[in-house]
C-alpha cells in the first residue's frame, strides 16, 4: 500500500538501482518522497496497523480451526495471505506472557516457612490490652490481664531476639558464616585440599543468600521464582529447535520434510497453545461452579486439536499419529525437566 508521493528521479534512495515502476525491483522500497508529511505518518500508521490486524485475525480463526493447515499452507509456498509465523509468535507470546506475568506475579508473602509468624505485634497487642481491660469486671480480672499482658510482651521479644535461622535453599555449610570467612579458609589450605568449583560456587552462593536474606525464606523463595518465571519466554524459545530435532528423528524416513518444516509446524502449535492458556487463565478468574466445564472442553479441544495437526500434517494414518504423539510428548516431558532445571539454576544464581 503507498504512503506517499512518489519521486520524478527513479534511482532508489536505498539502493542506488534505476527503478521500473514504484517499488525497487531490487531492494523492494517504494520510490517515494523522503520528507513524509505528518497527515502520511498518520495514515501509515493507521493503514500498517489494520493491514496487521486482518491478517492477524484471518490466520487466527483458520489456525484455530484448520489444525495443520496453515503449516502446510507455509511449506508448498502460498504465505503472502497470511501473517507470518514467527512474527505471529512473537506477537502473541508477548501478550500471553503479558497475562501470566499480570496473573501469577508471586509475592514473598504468599511464602511462608513459618520462621516469624508466632510473633505479635505491638499493634496486636495494644489492641488485645484494650480490650481486656475494658471487659474485666473487677480488680482480680484487671490483674490477671496485666499478668498476660506482660508474658506475651517476653515471649514476643523472645521471638524477636531469637536467632534468625540460615536459608537452606543452596548447600551450604554450618562451618561458615560468611563468604569472606569461607574464601578465607579456602586460600589458606593446600590446593588439593581445597573444594572442586562446583561445591565452592554453591556454598559461596548458599552464604551469599545467609548474609542478604537472614531468616527471610518466602522472600528468598519469591524472588527465585519470579526470576524463574521471566526466563520462561527464553524457555520456550530453547525448546522450538530441541523438539524439531525430536520431530525430525520421529520422521525421518519422510524425506520432504526439511528441519525447517518441522520447525514450522511447532511455531504455529506454540501459538496455538499460548491462545488456549490464556481462554484457560482468563476463565479460571470467572468465580462460577459451570466455569470448570468450559475449561475442561479447552483442555480436551488442546489434545484432540494437536492430534490432528501432527495428522494433517504429516499425512499419515491414525495409528502412526498416536504413537508418535505419545512419544513425542514423552521425549518434551523428559526434555522439558532438564530445561526447567538448567532454568531454575539459572535463575537461583540472578538473584
């Protein structure tokens, strides 16, 4: 769609060749005049927008529809009515990540260990005092309420002096108490006394998380988690390559199939995929008994969907489709386990 006044010189500004028409048949830039008008930005905003957004939807409803279709649309060549895959990915795992990350941020206080919960505030216990004193009836009932008063005030600065327990999410040692006392320790002994560096990393790590998180496990455990879940995106990304490799062993005696395709295929089931987790997380935030019903129809859907897709698209019979399926997701299961610890670690070590 043109943008703009084209030039009365026909050697294109981007490439130097002499342009046939109004687009470089070398480079494919409109020969059109530099200066844009602010009224031309508007409308090429608006038209790049509406052209992405009926593409976008138009490959959304056959994708959703058509399981495999779109794959082997790709592959035989016809593309230009579509919206790319990988640009189609880009765009809803932004958007799917956008909701898990609004959805399911996770806060220290939703993790507790237990370590200071048995204290009471002076809050609490200004509150409780007042209204103790106001329902006792007599002198005997007011002194019994001082003498509460006083043994909760010594168990709740008991618990505050106590000491605040070390985070044992890392190995680490009771021999220690901080990195600097264990690199100490460590130069001084003889090199083959000292420990290999996978044990020295995670005890340096271990102390490193004693010093900067005293007692403080949920919030410890917080941060991990979230770290862990804003490398997701990275995830998936590893795994794309790793199962076409899988997808290319389980068909490899089907020679028209190039890696490429196989990746493909896998890009339009990630799609798929994230629009069906976010129906899934955004009906499981309707408070409705009937609710379940239609999220279990979506997880059903998920299964029967991808099973037609390896189908339609690899063209062989139901029997083969099923045992490949079964295999396949076996091998991401076992694969995915190794990811998510390569992953957790990873994370461990951001914070």
């Amino acid at each position: 769609m043109s943008h703009g006044r084209e030039r009365k010189e026909k050697d294109c500004l981007n490439c130097g060749t002499m342009v046939e028409g109004r687009y470089c048949q070398v480079c494919g830039q409109e020969n059109t005049e530099p200066h844009e008008t602010f009224l031309g930005m508007v409308n090429h905003f608006f038209s790049d927008i509406t052209h992405f957004d009926g593409k976008f939807f138009k490959t959304l409803g056959i994708l959703g529809s058509k399981p495999g279709f779109l794959s082997k649309q790709y592959i035989s060549g016809k593309r230009n009515s579509y919206l790319h895959p990988v640009r189609m990915y880009v765009f809803t795992s932004a958007v799917f990540f956008l909701v898990v990350f609004t959805f399911y941020s996770v806060k220290n206080t939703d993790i507790d260990f237990g370590s200071n919960t048995s204290r009471m505030t002076d809050r609490d216990l200004d509150k409780w005092s007042k209204e103790a004193y106001r329902n006792a009836d007599s002198k005997e009932d007011s002194a019994q309420v001082r003498e509460a008063l006083e043994m909760l005030k010594l168990n709740s600065d008991t618990v505050s002096t106590r000491p605040k327990r070390r985070v044992g999410v890392i190995i680490s040692s009771d021999e220690f108490e901080t990195v600097a006392q264990y690199d100490s320790i460590q130069a001084s002994m003889p090199a083959g006394k000292r420990d290999n560096f996978l044990k020295r990393m995670l005890i340096r790590k271990g102390l490193d998380m004693n010093e900067r998180y005293p007692g403080e496990e949920g919030k410890l455990m917080a941060e991990i988690i979230n770290k862990f879940m804003h490398t997701l995106p990275s995830l998936l990304f590893v795994s794309l390559p790793l199962y076409g490799f899988f997808l290319y062993l389980l068909y490899l005696r089907r020679k028209r199939f190039y890696f490429a395709d196989h990746a493909i295929f896998l890009v339009h089931q990630y799609i798929f995929t994230f629009i069906l987790l976010m129906l899934f997380i955004l009906f499981q935030r309707v408070p409705y008994g009937w609710i379940n019903f239609i999220t279990g129809a979506i997880f059903v859907y998920g299964i029967v969907y991808t099973l037609k897709a390896f189908k339609n698209f690899y063209g062989q019979g139901w029997f083969k489709t099923i045992m490949k399926f079964l295999l396949f997701n076996f091998l991401c299961l076992v694969s995915l386990t190794f990811l998510f610890a390569i992953f957790f670690g990873y994370a461990l070590f951001q914070v």
